[in-house]
C-alpha cells in the first residue's frame, strides 16, 4: 500500500536544515520521501568560477557559508544508528541505505543558479512525470532553482509536442511547493511565468519554529523550546538528537561565518544578529532553530485537514491564497501566504500570534517521544482519536450537532470552536462528555463554514497529541 504522502526536500544545508533533516527522518514512517537534494539558495553557495555577483553581495565565484555536502552522508551514518530501534516500532522505515541513494546534489553554484541539468533537478524531474497519482510534494529549504531546472528540462522537451498544455497542466496540479519563502529568484522569474497555477504555500512561521521563537506569547509551547526540556526530553536520545544543534553546544558548523556559529561562538548568547528584531537572549541547550520544518509539518498524517485546503490550518499553521499575486502576464498565482490567529495568553489577554504557535508543544512533544524510540524499544503510542459521525457535517442554526467520540483509557480530550478558520466570527458552545454537543448558533448564515478541532493527549511521560477536524456547512 503506498503511503498517503511523498514529497522531495530541498534545502541551502544552513544548520537549521541540517537540524530538519534530522527532525523529519524519525518520521519517515509516516511520510514517504523520495528525494533529498542540495541546492543552493541567497544566503548560501558554493561559488561558480567566473560568476561575479551583485555589489552588495559576496563574489559568485566564491563560496558563501557554504558547508559542503558530506554533511547529509554524516547525518545518514548517524539515522543508521538509530535505524535498529526505530524499525522495531515501526516496520515501516526505510533502510538506510535507500535513504542514502536519495541523496543528490542540485544546483547549488550561485543564487538563482540554473544553468545546467544536475543530479538533484533530474530526481525531481523524474518524479513530477511519474505516473504515480499522488501529489507530489516538495519542500523548499533554500532556493527554487533545481526545481526550477526541472520544471525548465520538462519544457524543453515538451513545449512543442501537441498535448504541451494538458501535460502543464497536469504538472501545475501535481506539483505543490511548501516553501520557506522565496530564497532566489527562480519562482518569480520562472516558475510563476511558466507554472502560474502551481501552488506555491510560503510556510514561513520564524517566530513559532525559527531563530525568532522567543516572540511567542508566554506558555506551554514555549517552555518546550528551552534549554530545560531539550536537554531532559531530545538532545542526546540516540544519534540523530546527538548531532541536532542548540545554542552555545559547542558545535562548530564547518563554512559557516562567525555570526551564525551559534554552537562555539558564545557571545552570540547575547549579542546576535537577531537582538535587533527583538528575538532575544538565550542559554545554552535553548532550542536555535528549525524554520524550514513547517514546510514538512503540515504533511504529517496527524488529523488536521489542511492539505485539503491550506485556509483550514494545521500543525503549519494557517494560510490563505494571496489573489494580488500575479506574474508579468497578469496571471494570478497559485500562491499562499501565512496568517495570525488569535489566541488567549496566560493572563487571559487576547493576542496574535502566528498560527502554528498553538501546536509548537504538541510538535516537540512528539519529537520527544520519537527521539525515544532511538534509545529504547518500549513505545509510547499515540492516541487513535475516532469519531462515529462523517468529518464533514451539515446543520440548521439553533441545532445540537451531537458527535460520538471512541475513548481510550489514559487520554484527554477537549474540543475548540477553530473561528479563525470558519466563517462565522461569534461564539460557539461546545460541551463534551460522552457526547460532543456543538450549539449552532441562532445568527449563523447559510453557507457558513464552522470548524471544530477535537484533541486527545495521553496521559503518559511525553503526552502525544492527534487531533480530527470537523467541518459543519449551514443549510
């Protein structure tokens, strides 16, 4: 049976991809990847003899925080290590060794760089004209332009046949692209121009999952990322959490410049480059950054329903399509930007924040729990959260919806009315007992859109969530 998801990662091997990579192998039983490729980015390169760059950038023939590629053959070494104990929870992890042949090196010369087919944009390539149904998801780490490559070698070849168009627009339904951002110039100048309907979802959530995390509000998520939780629940739990970076560990990142050696430069602790955007101080062992990952969060088999359709929100947060964006043409573009939700803080004041903050602690809970799997074969399993009644639903304002859950022993559950997401903006009175009892209310309008999110937690060491999604359409 194939699994659900696949998707490609792409990234620029900036330590906080280097700690990503390590993050997403131990979920490579949930997810299928089917490519793991360097590339390059405008923060880093490896230098193209001859290239000269712009003024206020280092010379393209040079490197640039380049760290190399060996780096993804060590951080394999140490999955292999760990690989005996996470295969005996799950038979479903992939060998070392095929996970090894994913490995390619793209277009990594310069920014933006494109000039010529590479192992990495064949792999992508070869993956968008499969003939395998499933959409093709590729995260982007770092620049768009091996992708950008492919997407370049597919119309070459193609754009004269006769069935051009139909097989465009197969790949623009195919292909979806959860980005940090945009790191070149390839999606603006190419892939938009000739891939306009490809989506393109700009995960872009630094101060949930990135160097800017400490301007979340004050709670329960926040306190996952300190130094107090890393070093009692992730760092060291077998080889992966042993290489994953954090501040002031003494690791020295080989390449990398002396203001983002965030490992042995110590001074950065507080005096960083981030002071200046209010990100605060740190001690050693806080969490540094993983702000790639949200691109990967949102495929995570865990019962949030964004994927069909990012404007519903997920463990990436919520997103939702940027209609002012259109190419040279004037053609509007497949393209998604994040938002904030609002949130109640611990002194119960109504604040916006990014909308994946709520789940940053059910993100490193579970990371806990999976680097446990690398040292122990006991196993922590997660809740099975089931509901009798269709995901989505119907009803008629002033009605009872009456939802009946399947319970397990040692899990906690609750409910929320998700307004950020629905359509109607009052409130909405959710009690739960045996029975999930959702009051509609009286103002509601037809064709409004209600979510709920229902939660379980296990009541065991690292208190696994999952969670389902209910959507109600009003008559």
């Amino acid at each position: 049976m194939l699994n659900p998801i696949r998707t490609i990662i792409t990234q620029d091997a900036e330590v906080d991809d280097q700690n990503s990579l390590r993050h997403i192998l131990l979920y490579t039983n949930d997810i299928e990847i089917q490519g793991i490729v360097q590339t390059s980015s405008i923060f880093h390169w490896k230098g193209q003899p001859g290239k000269t760059g712009p003024s206020d950038k280092a010379d393209y023939d040079q490197p640039y925080r380049w760290t190399g590629v060996k780096w993804m053959q060590d951080v394999m070494d140490d999955y292999a290590v760990d690989y005996k104990h996470l295969v005996t929870h799950d038979a479903n992890y992939p060998s070392p060794d095929h996970l090894r042949s994913l490995i390619k090196i793209g277009n990594i010369g310069y920014p933006g760089e494109m000039d010529a087919s590479t192992p990495g944009s064949e792999l992508i390539r070869e993956k968008i004209l499969d003939d395998d149904p499933r959409p093709l998801y590729i995260q982007v780490w770092g620049g768009t332009n091996t992708i950008a490559r492919a997407l370049h070698d597919i119309e070459q070849d193609y754009k004269n046949n006769e069935n051009w168009l139909s097989i465009k627009e197969k790949i623009e339904k195919k292909v979806i692209l959860t980005a940090c951002g945009e790191q070149d110039n390839t999606y603006q100048n190419y892939i938009s121009e000739v891939y306009p309907n490809i989506q393109f979802v700009k995960c872009v959530m630094m101060n949930s999952y990135g160097y800017g995390w400490n301007n979340m509000p004050e709670g329960s998520s926040k306190e996952t990322l300190r130094a107090d939780f890393m070093k009692e629940h992730i760092l060291n739990k077998g080889a992966l959490m042993s290489g994953y970076a954090t501040w002031a560990d003494d690791k020295y990142y080989e390449g990398e410049e002396n203001r983002s050696q965030f490992g042995s430069n110590k001074n950065l602790l507080v005096d960083w480059w981030g002071k200046k955007y209010g990100m605060g101080t740190h001690i050693p062992y806080d969490f540094l950054s993983e702000g790639d990952s949200p691109t990967f969060f949102c495929l995570l088999p865990w019962g949030l329903r964004c994927l069909e359709d990012f404007s519903y929100g997920g463990l990436s947060g919520r997103y939702i399509k940027d209609n002012t964006k259109k190419n040279s043409k004037g053609i509007t573009l497949n393209y998604w930007n994040p938002v904030e939700d609002i949130y109640i803080d611990d002194q119960g004041k109504k604040v916006y924040t990014e909308s994946m903050w709520y789940y940053v602690s059910s993100i490193q809970r579970d990371l806990a729990a999976r680097a446990s799997w690398c040292i122990t074969d006991d196993i922590e399993k997660a809740p099975v959260l089931s509901i009798n009644e269709p995901l989505d639903l119907k009803a008629d304002k002033g009605t009872t919806v009456k939802l009946h859950l399947s319970k397990e022993e040692h899990v906690l559950y609750k409910a929320k009315y998700y307004k950020d997401a629905s359509t109607y903006k009052g409130n909405v009175s959710i009690t739960m007992d045996d029975t999930i009892k959702i009051e509609i209310p009286d103002d509601v309008k037809t064709n409004d859109i209600l979510h709920i999110i229902i939660e379980a937690t296990n009541d065991y060491k690292h208190k696994i969530s999952r969670f389902t999604q209910i959507i109600i359409k009003i008559n």
